[in-house]
C-alpha cells in the first residue's frame, strides 16, 4: 500500500481532503493515526528484546489516540519479531479497512495535521509517501479554533499557532518539491471538481467525481462535533464565514500581525496598512483569559468530551 500523508495547520481542511480521498475506489482514508510515530520510534530502538517491544506496543494500544479507531486489537498475536514499523502501521490500517468495508486499497491516507512536522521522518520510513499540505487563510483557522477545547483560545495566540505550522509546511514544500503538494483549502470548497483533478494528476490516481463529495470517512465519535461538516458535499461559503464569525478588532490584531503573510498567500488584508496593534491592556487581557480557558475550562471539557465518546480500555 502506498501512503499519502495530508498535513498543515490544526483547521485547515485535513479532514475534508482526507475524506475526499478516501472516496476514490482505491484509497482508503483512516481516523488521525497519531500514534504512528510511537509505532516507528519503538521499533527503531535497538535495546528493546521482544517482550519489551510487546508490552510497550500493548501499553500504546490502551492509549486514547489508539482506541479511537474501536479496533479492538491485540497486539500478542502479531509475530512482532518479524516486524518493522511500517509493516505494523500498515497492520492498523488493513484492520481498520477490514472494518470499514475497505480490505484491500492501494493507497491508504491519513490526515493527521502534525504530518507536516514529521516530513523528514516520515518521508524516511514511507519513502513512496507523498505528502499534501493543506493551507487556509488563517483568519479561518483562527475563528475555527477558538470555540475548540484543545488549542489556542485567542486571537493573537492563534497567529502564533498558524504560523508555525505554515512554516515547517513551506520547508517541506522547498526541500521535497517532487513529494510536497500545496493545495488551498478555499480551491477545495469552491471549486472541488478542478483541485482534486489537479491532486489526482499529481498523485498518479484517477479522477473520480465521487470525491467532490467527501463521503469518504467515518468520522469517529471523538471528533464527531468538531467534524460535523465531513460527509457533506463542501460549502463554498464555509471560505468566508471567518468574517462573521470574527469581530472586526479580532480581525484587525490578527491582520496588525500577519498581514503581509496573508496578502503573499493571496488572501486579501481588509485592514491593510491601517490595523492597529494590540494595547498592552489587550495584551494583558489576552494572556489572562488564554491562561484561564487552558488550565481551568478546555482541561474539563476535554476531559468530558474523552470520557463519553472514547471506547473503554481493552
């Protein structure tokens, strides 16, 4: 099976690419695969016997991250001796296909954000990958993110947050030019038909226009409200809901400091030359409120949110 990572910035439209690809008869897209990079760090280290590697595996699949693909897996089974870490990645995704009426697919795709992160790594354990980076005009990400109970929680954390992931995205895009393809989330909603055909050309697959439709993934249960848009056909408004989702001074900061950024990536500054910075009474504020919603009210809400959608441990 050939992999195709999608990755970029948390919001970006991950989810939706990843499902558009795995409605193409022969891809199948899997849940984040977050464990995947315990999986191969595991099995590169040379001091570990085999009875090590067995119940470190057997601890990682009582984990959270794993238990939300409901595979209901044991590892003991597996003669782990004869395995490599792909060969066990790949494990995963075959018993996630078997459940999903996907046995056998060619190309398997997963949609993990922090993909574009591990570039390097995973270029080296998959070297047919292909990675698709995935960006959206931040003041979307940013309207996107701040209701969620993970993640920065205002304005100009956001702008931190984005940038960063823009930046491991532009290295990759300059150091792997013939396995890195930028694609727009704003081409996806608007004009699906003629980015999916551009991607397609570029991965070596057939078009098929079931994929305008993004049925391709089961959302899990986990993530279920965060991806209540996934499975319907895309939205051209979802690409400018941002403005009323954003008060106009959210919108101001965020273009005070990032402005130019947006307008090189060509999504229009509606303040321009003109937003206004952040007060140091703003500032204040900011970092307050942050401070408050990540240690007291997002640590709660997640907590919840895990306890009534994740599956008990095996």
């Amino acid at each position: 099976m050939r992999p195709i990572f999608v990755g970029g910035c948390e919001r970006s439209g991950t989810t939706l690419l990843g499902a558009m690809l795995g409605a193409h008869s022969n891809c199948l897209c899997v849940p984040e695969m977050k464990f995947k990079l315990d999986i191969l760090q595991l099995c590169s280290a040379s001091d570990h016997d085999e009875g090590e590697k067995a119940a470190s595996l057997q601890k990682l699949v009582s984990r959270s991250k794993f238990r939300i693909w409901e595979l209901g897996a044991d590892l003991t089974a597996l003669p782990l001796e004869q395995m490599s870490g792909r060969d066990l990645v790949e494990w995963a995704v075959t018993a996630y296909g078997q459940k999903v009426g996907k046995p056998a697919p060619s190309i398997w795709i997963d949609h993990t954000p922090s993909n574009i992160k591990y570039a390097w790594t995973l270029f080296h354990e998959f070297p047919d990958a292909h990675l698709a980076h995935i960006v959206r005009d931040g003041r979307a990400v940013a309207a996107s993110l701040l209701p969620l109970d993970w993640g920065p929680n205002e304005i100009d954390h956001t702008v931190r947050y984005w940038t960063e992931r823009l930046a491991y995205g532009f290295v990759a895009e300059l150091r792997w030019p013939e396995k890195v393809t930028r694609i727009h989330y704003e081409d996806l909603v608007r004009d699906p038909k003629a980015a999916l055909k551009k991607l397609c050309a570029v991965l070596a697959i057939p078009y098929e226009p079931a994929m305008c439709q993004g049925t391709g993934f089961q959302v899990p249960k986990y993530t279920a409200k965060q991806h209540a848009l996934v499975g319907s056909p895309p939205n051209s408004a979802r690409a400018n809901a941002w403005e009323q989702q954003l008060t106009p001074r959210q919108i101001e900061i965020f273009e005070s400091l990032v402005g130019d950024l947006l307008v090189s990536l060509d999504y229009p500054a509606k303040f321009g030359l003109h937003a206004k910075r952040m007060s140091r009474l703003e500032k204040i504020l900011s970092r307050v409120r942050e401070f408050y919603k990540k240690e007291f009210g997002n640590r709660r809400r997640n907590r919840r949110r895990k306890k009534e959608t994740i599956p008990a441990r095996l």
